[in-house]
C-alpha cells in the first residue's frame, strides 16, 4: 500500500517539476534557455552565411568585369611623311597598228590567184590576188577595135575637108574673074562647112571610143589585185576560187588586211570622267597580257572628240573616248593587233608633298569635337566643293598614347600606295595604315590599339 505525500505549494515554490520522461515541466526553466540558443545559433549560421554570399558575389562580380577588360586591336602604322606622287587613269584596250588597210578588189569576179598565205609579209605594188580577166579582156578588145575604127572615120572625114577646102579656094579664084556664078560659090562653102563638121564628129567619136578603150583596159589592169604598202597579211578573209564583188558597184568583198607593224598603238578606252585630266604627251605605262613579263612605254598622241556609247538605257551605260597611245620601241616583240592591253595613263605628278599610305583613309561619320572642328575648317577653306553639309568626311585615324584618335582631312592627288594630304595633317603624325578591317569598320575615337609593325600580324 503506497503512502500518499503530501505537498504543499507556497508562495516562492516553482510550479514545474521533472516529468516522468525527464522533460521539462509547466515551469519549464531549464528546457526554455536551451531553445532560446538553439534559435540564436541558427540566426548566427544564416548570418554567417548571407556574409559569405555576398563576398563571393562581390569576388565573382570582380573577377568578371576584370575578365572583360578592352582587348587592344593590332594594328600598323607608318609617320605621316613627304612623297612624289603621280597620278593614274587606268584603262584598257586593243594593240592596233598606226596603218591597216582592209584590201578589197575593185571590180567583180572570181578569184583565181592568191599567192600568200595569212602572216606573209608583202612589198608596196606587189601581186596579192589575180581576178579572172576573161570579161574584161573581151570588153578591152571591142573597144580598142571601136577606137580604131573612130580613128579611121576621122581620117576620112579629114581627107573629105581638104578636097571641100581645095574646091573652095578654086571657087575663090573664079569667083574673083565673075567666072562662077553666086550660087555655085555658096555650095562649095557649104560643102567646106560640112566637111568640117564631119571632122569634128568624127573626131569626137575618136575621143570617146578612146576614153572607153582605156576604161576597159584599167579594168582589166584591176583584176590583178596590188599591194597598196609594205607590211603582213593581218587577216585573209577570202579563199581561191570564191567570188568577189568590186568596189566600183558597192562596199566589195574584204579580201584581206595588211598591217604595218612597225609603228604600233595602244587604243584604250577612257572614262568620261577621267579624260578630261588626260593630255596630249602624257606619259604612259602598258601591260599586255600576251607578255605579263614586260612593260612597255608609250606616249598620248591622240584624244577622241565623240564619245563612244554603251549598254545606253541600261544600268551598265557608259560613256567613255577613245585615247591613242604611241608605244616606244618596243624592239624585236612580235606584237600582233587585238592584242589586250592595260594602260597606265600618268596625268599629275607631284614632289615632295605631305601623304598618307592610301590603305590609311577612309570616310566616317565623326561625332568627336575636335574631329568636327577639323572638318568644319576644311569645308571653310574649300567652300563650293561640297555637295552639302552632310558630306561624309574623309578621315585617318592617329596613334594618341595607345589609343586611336580620329582627323578629318582633305586629300589631293594619289596613286596605287599614297595619297596627298592638304589639310588635317603637319606631319609627323604616326597613321594608321592597316589592317583593312580595323581601318574601315572596328576604330573609333579612344579605341585601344596595340601597334604591330613586325609585319607578322595578320591584314584582317
């Protein structure tokens, strides 16, 4: 039987005793302090822990926007310096000789002699073809015959004039004595008369017959075709046994082309916009592409006046004139006409002046201040030579420390490696020439460049 105890609660007695668990009671003094640390711990963790967050974002964020730094662009430079510089029209064209003559016969017929071949060479007067003469001989014989017959009329009809003039001095002398009576005298003048008249016919008929005898002689002397000069067989276009037509009824049948290659041309054909700048006595530089190994030299000595039109209503119109180059001794080259050349026309040359490797320019919107100023004072100094205020300028772009910094400048004369500078640069001035890419598109003002003039970086 268990004893029953007996508790009493007073005032400062605790009102929480240990469970039958050994958990906390209603009091609960002992288990609330551990609770409260377990909450301040896991406060301090998460603390801990936003802290770290935060640095590592801070340390990322770092080491990002370290990581993104301004690659510099590789480029090439070159001092802005003083230069000789001329300038180039390029065109191209044919090799022609000075004189080609196209030989066509001059009557019609079938030819039956043709004693070179294409690339002979022939002598002034010499025979080049025959025209079968029968024809010709036939109409030459009828009519020597019909002058020889005029001249025997013509005789006859002087022979006729002196017996009339005998006849009429006798009438002379018996009408003197009043022997003859008035009428008998006038017959006898009448007939003198007659036979004069008859005299000049036939002398007449004597001169046609004879202008007919040699105009079927020079005909047939044309069937045998001649040499009109020295030089070589360019083109034979007939063939022995074909038909011709002569020049004396239409245009006649090119029989052949004899050239003179001893005095050749460069015949080119130049822009309309780039013949203005051309003159008489320029000199000139030519490729031809049958010997790409060689240059040969020429001077202009001749400039169309009409223009030669082509592709008109289209999209490829052009309009260009045709200049006359005189190529120099061009010694033992067996140039042949329509040969393809390019010619180097030199129209401008310039020494010693302020310029820019070519590759250097390029045109650009600017937006920099001291840019724009540059640009506004070149459009001053040359006012009316702009279409309007919002012409694209014309710039280079300068090595500034080791960044890019963009000039506006006004060019002159160029050829294929440099171009002149009239304003925007003093010279000096380190220039960017390359690459392509870095030039024409990736530079802006404060772009920063690495300069490379090893020649082992790339051009793009």
């Amino acid at each position: 039987m268990m004893s029953k105890t007996k508790t009493t609660i007073g005032v400062n007695t605790p009102l929480s005793t240990t469970g039958t668990n050994g958990g906390p009671t209603v009091g609960g003094a002992p288990g609330s302090s551990v609770l409260l640390a377990r909450q301040k711990k896991r406060k301090r963790a998460r603390t801990i822990w936003i802290v770290l967050s935060a640095l590592i974002a801070i340390v990322l964020i770092v080491a990002v926007v370290g990581g993104r730094k301004e690659k510099p662009i590789v480029v090439q430079t070159e001092k802005v310096s003083r230069h000789t510089i001329t300038e180039v029209v390029q065109a191209t064209g044919k090799i022609q000789p000075e004189v080609q003559v196209k030989v066509s016969p001059e009557v019609p017929g079938e030819i039956i002699e043709l004693p070179f071949k294409e690339g002979d060479r022939v002598k002034k007067g010499q025979l080049v073809a025959k025209i079968k003469p029968v024809t010709f001989q036939e109409q030459y014989e009828s009519a020597l015959a019909n002058h020889r017959s005029a001249l025997a009329q013509a005789e006859q009809q002087k022979a006729a004039l002196i017996q009339a003039k005998q006849d009429l001095a006798r009438g002379d002398r018996l009408k003197a004595s009043h022997l003859m009576s008035d009428q008998d005298y006038d017959a006898l003048k009448s007939r003198y008369d007659a036979a004069t008249a008859a005299l000049n016919a036939a002398n007449y008929q004597a001169q046609a017959a004879e202008s007919q005898m040699q105009q079927y002689r020079e005909s047939l002397g044309k069937t045998s075709v001649l040499s009109p000069m020295d030089g070589v067989i360019t083109s034979l276009i007939s063939q022995l046994g074909e038909k011709v037509v002569g020049t004396s009824q239409f245009a006649g049948t090119e029989m052949m082309t004899i050239s003179d290659l001893t005095v050749m041309n460069a015949m080119v054909d130049v822009d309309e916009n780039d013949v203005v700048n051309i003159k008489i006595g320029n000199h000139v530089k030519i490729s031809i592409d049958a010997f790409p190994d060689r240059t040969f030299t020429g001077k202009v000595i001749e400039i169309a006046n009409s223009a030669k039109l082509a592709g008109t209503g289209t999209q490829d119109q052009s309009t260009n004139f045709t200049v006359k180059v005189r190529l120099d001794d061009f010694g033992s080259e067996d140039l042949r006409p329509g040969m393809s050349c390019t010619a180097r026309i030199e129209t401008q040359t310039k020494e010693n002046v302020l310029a820019v490797p070519i590759m250097s320019v390029t045109r650009r919107e600017t937006e920099d201040e001291q840019a724009a100023d540059s640009l506004k004072r070149i459009r001053e100094a040359n006012r009316g030579t702009f279409n309007d205020g919002d012409v694209v300028p014309t710039i280079v772009f300068i090595v500034h420390k080791d960044t890019a910094k963009k000039v506006a400048i006004k060019t002159g004369l160029s050829d294929n490696a440099y171009v002149e500078i009239l304003d925007g640069l003093k010279g000096g001035e380190e220039v960017v020439k390359g690459n392509f890419r870095a030039v024409s598109k990736e530079l802006e003002d404060g772009k920063i460049i690495k300069v490379d003039n090893s020649g082992k970086s790339g051009s793009n």
